[in-house]
C-alpha cells in the first residue's frame, strides 16, 4: 500500500529550481545599475524612471564611477533622503539588492 501526493512532483520540480537559483547568485555578484535600479524599482521608490535620470537631476556632473565615488556621502544621503522613500544611499542599495536577488531566485 502506496501514499500519492498529489502535486509533490510539481513541488519537487519548484524546490530544484530554487535551490539552482540560490546557487547561482550565492557569493559575490556584479550586477549592472540597469538590473540593480530597474525601472519598477525606480519609479516605485523614488520620482525619476531611471537610475541615470537620477544622476542628471542630482547637483553633480556624473560622468565616471570616479566622478560618482567622490560625491561626500553625507550630501548624497540628504539627496536620496529628499528624493527617494530612503533615508541613505546605503538603505536605498539594499533594498536594490533584496529586489534583485528576489528577481533571481524566480520568487
């Protein structure tokens, strides 16, 4: 005398796939601006659609990842504080990422 789940096999399948996804972002990443500050994230958190409009609209010329690097942290906090739901640059980037790895994982 058996016992048959029903859906087990779908469930299997699901748990697979999740384990497959969880290894392949599992360590350190390099993830794009485009994928880490998507459209949806964007626009859902603070009042530009992009990343780079972000940028543009901010008191600094950006025209390198030096040029971003040296903006003093403490006035780039004050200007994702008046410009996004964030009230730092490092909260606004960790949402990112959980949204990111979320994507990723097919969650």
């Amino acid at each position: 005398m058996g016992i048959e789940i029903e859906g087990f096999d779908d469930l299997s399948d699901q748990l697979s796939e999740l384990q497959e996804n969880a290894e392949s972002v599992d360590g350190e990443n390099e993830v794009s601006v485009e994928e880490l500050f998507t459209e949806g994230f964007m626009t859902t958190h603070t009042d530009c659609k992009s990343f780079e409009q972000f940028i543009e609209q901010s008191p600094w010329t950006v025209k390198s990842q030096q040029d971003f690097e040296e903006i003093p942290e403490d006035k780039f906090d004050k200007y994702v504080d008046s410009h996004t739901g964030f009230s730092t640059w490092e909260a606004m980037m960790s949402a990112a990422a959980r949204e990111w790895v979320t994507r990723q994982l097919g969650l």
